[in-house]
C-alpha cells in the first residue's frame, strides 16, 4: 500500500467513523437550535485551533485557524449525513439532522476522531495547512537521495550522483546533519553574517564567530585571487577539540561545519561536500524568491568539494 492510498484510507475510515456515530446519536437528537449551534462551534474552533498551534509548532495562526475551519465542515456535514440516514422512513427533518451535531457525546467523540485523523486529510486535501514538510512526514514520503545517498548506523554512507539528500524542513535537515558521524554542530548565516538557522550545542559568542569567520573567509579568497591562486572552496580551521569548516552555499547563505577533533581528516571531507549541497539545494527550495545569478551558480563552493 502506497503512502498516499493509505491516507485517503483514513480519510475514508474517519469520514465513516463521524457518519457512524451521528447515526448513532441520532435517536437522541432534540433539534438545532441557534444559540446551540453557536456555542458548539465556538468550543469546537477555539479547541481545533489550539491543538493545531501545539502539535505543529511551526504552524501559523493562519494556518491553524483554517486547519480549525475544515475540521469544523467537515465534522457537521458528517453529522448531517449521518442524521439523514437514521432517518429510515425517508422523510427529512434538517433542523432533526443537524441537532445530533451538539449532542454533548456526539461531539466530543467526533471532535476525538477528528483531531486524530484530520492532519493525516489534511496532508493530502490542503497540505498548506501543515506545511510542506509536515505534509510529506504525514503521507509517509521518505527523504529521498540524490543519486542514491543512504543513512547507516554510524554515520551517513555518500554514493550520491546528484551529491545531496533532499529535505523539506529545518528540522530534517538538522535530522540529517545529526547521522553525520564526528559532527557536532552547523550555523547557517546569511551573506550580512546574520544567523538563518543553528544546531549548535557548544557555547560560543555565535554572532562574533559568523561574523569573523565570514570576513576572514572572504578576505582569504580574495587575497589567493589577487595573486594569481584559485579560488577558496572552503576554510578549514583546527583547534585541540574541534575542526570548524566555513564554506559559501550560494550568493546569499554560508554555513560552518563543527567537528569533533577526534574525527579523522578524511572522514570529515569524504562528508563535507553532501552536508554543504544537500543544505544548498533545501535553501534555494525555501527561498526561491532569492535569486542566484549564473556567475555564483557555477561558483558554488559546495558542488566543489567531489571534484
């Protein structure tokens, strides 16, 4: 079974399951009434949209609150499905089939299935909602590899073609970054030495250290120009504990690499190059309003590193 059939599957399971149990309650259904209605529907988008913030912490208001206004349609037009097939002598009380809907057990029960089911449906009717990358974890889609680069127990196994793993978040790509043996933390800085994105354990004055590492790297690069050198792929600097490499992603991003003194040299660079472009390739997905002119795209220092 395919990621995507199964979650049509539970769309299919919990649309049933709200049909059923309004069926069920339908016998003790008194009728909508307005102040009723009312009073569910703000109890139920106020608990929709509080649920969503927490267990999708990189969610928008926006978009929990519409994530709160699907949930709500689709639970009442459940009900109301359901209301009209416990009517088996045919004849169709609207007001009849809608009072199921604020039964005090009908809700809370559908609202459970719901708040169950529903980022699943919504992975694939509206994946906006929960976002690109909380979509693709929810339908099951794998990260996939460029070229056929594999996660293995102890570090991360690079026979890529493309050179990079694809990612869809911050999160996986840290997730990604972590498989690396020997490495203990990544700084993605912008080219103003601002800090984009960091998974750094070590105290350090972060601002100063991308600051002057960026500087500092810039400042080699055009020296060995200006004489007559190739240009800087990368700056490796080695301390008694660690091995901190800076490298250019694009015109606009940067990243340091920190590794453990105790990795050996030719790990690390057998590691660097997928770490950089897999972090290259996410970005330029991100951001793609951020152009990258040709001149930069063929300077890339991180599709060097396999050359």
């Amino acid at each position: 079974m395919t990621a995507m059939n199964r979650n049509f599957l539970i769309l299919l399971l919990a649309a049933i399951s709200l049909i059923a149990v309004a069926m069920g309650m339908a016998g003790y259904s008194q009728g909508l009434t307005l102040g009723s209605a009312i009073i569910v529907i703000i109890i139920e988008l106020f608990v929709y949209f509080i649920v969503s913030m927490l267990t999708n912490p990189r969610a928008a208001i926006s978009m929990a609150f519409g994530s709160a206004v699907v949930y709500l349609v689709l639970r009442w037009i459940c009900s109301f499905l359901g209301g009209i097939s416990a009517n088996v002598d045919g004849a169709v009380d609207p007001a009849m089939a809608l009072g199921v809907s604020v039964h005090p057990l009908t809700v809370v029960i559908q609202v459970a299935i719901l708040l169950c089911a529903g980022p699943y449906i919504l992975a694939v009717m509206i994946p906006e909602l929960v976002g690109a990358g909380q979509a693709a974890t929810l339908r099951g889609d794998q990260l996939q590899t460029a070229g056929g680069a594999q996660a293995r127990a102890g570090g991360l196994e690079m026979t890529p073609t493309g050179g990079f793993i694809q990612v869809f978040s911050f999160e996986e790509l840290a997730s990604m970054m972590k498989k690396s043996h020997g490495l203990e933390g990544f700084v993605i800085y912008s080219n103003e030495g601002l800090v984009v994105w960091k998974e750094l354990p070590v105290q350090v004055q972060l601002d100063t250290l991308v600051a002057k590492v960026s500087a500092e790297a810039n400042y080699l690069g055009q020296l060995m120009q200006d004489n007559g050198l190739a240009k800087v792929r990368r700056l490796m600097l080695e301390s008694r504990e660690h091995y901190l490499f800076a490298t250019t992603l694009n015109q606009n991003f940067g990243i340091l690499l920190l590794f453990s003194g105790r990795s050996a040299p030719e790990e690390i660079f057998s590691r660097i190059g997928v770490l950089a472009k897999s972090t290259r390739e996410y970005l330029q997905w991100k951001y793609p309003s951020l152009a990258v002119s040709a001149s930069a795209a063929r300077d890339k220092v991180a599709m060097d590193f396999g050359a």
